[in-house]
C-alpha cells in the first residue's frame, strides 16, 4: 500500500522526465547456466537486488530478483547451489524504452506490481528503473522545488 503511494506520488510528480534520465544504466548480468548460489553471491558482492539473467550469446531472457530467491529456493527449501538460474528467473514481460514518460513506466511498475523496470533499447537490455531511482528523483525534485519556493 505504502510503496503504491509512494509510485503514485512519484508518477504526479515527474511527467516531464524521461526514464533514461533516472534509470540506472550500469545493468549487472548473469549467464542462464550458472547457479542461483552465483547469483546470490554476485547480487551481495555488488550490493545490488537483481540481476539480468542472459543466454551465451548475451540475449537477455529475464530477470532475478530477490523475491525470485524467496519463492522459489528458500520457501521450497532448495540448495542454491543445485538450483540453475534458467529455473530461477522470471521472463520480461513488461519494460520501458528510454524515451518512455517517466509518469508511463510508474504506471507500469504498479499495474504489474514489480519494483523493478528494465529498460530496453533495440532488443537490448540498456538500464533498469527501480523504486530506489524513484525515490532519488523525487527527493531531487522535492529539494529542487524547496530551494525555489525559498527563492520566491
């Protein structure tokens, strides 16, 4: 409830921005072949909450997220060494280009209830807008919109 008053707040508030001005561009992956034990170590190497998962050819063909972990290796009580990332992940199935509305891929994460958008430029995965982008964003706005009504 908290975090779709949070997105709403968030699409009110930056109609004009772009996704490709707030997204993250640096997208880390991982190779479909490897464990979810290598993901868990990679995600907690780089501090990060999910990882985009792509075939030998650097295709990408989805997304893991920590809630992935949750689902679907620790409530089954899998060993994560045992459990291939194919197995794991969650295919895109919603995404923004980098010139979507910021306010539209808001929109998106709600409607589809995901806290992470990947952004994709001809068929390639370019960035990814997640919930903490927003949240930058909005208090950038927020001390923006403070410093000139202090002006004013």
């Amino acid at each position: 409830m908290l975090r779709n008053l949070f997105l709403l707040i968030i699409s009110k508030t930056v109609v004009q921005e772009i996704v490709s001005q707030i997204m993250t561009r640096h997208v880390v992956t991982i190779n479909s072949n490897k464990s979810a034990l290598d993901a868990a170590l990679l995600m907690k190497e780089k501090r990060i909450s999910s990882l985009i998962v792509q075939d030998d050819d650097n295709e990408s063909l989805g997304i893991i997220t920590e809630r992935d972990f949750v689902k679907r290796v620790c409530a089954q009580d899998k060993k994560s060494s045992e459990v291939l990332i194919s197995e794991l992940m969650s295919k895109i199935q919603t995404f923004a280009e980098p010139d979507t509305p910021v306010d539209v891929a808001v929109q998106r994460m709600i409607n589809n209830r995901i806290r992470r958008l990947p952004v994709i430029s001809d068929g390639h995965v370019i960035g990814i807008i997640t919930v903490t982008d927003l949240a930058k964003e909005l208090r950038r706005i927020m001390l923006t919109k403070g410093i000139v009504e202090l002006i004013d």
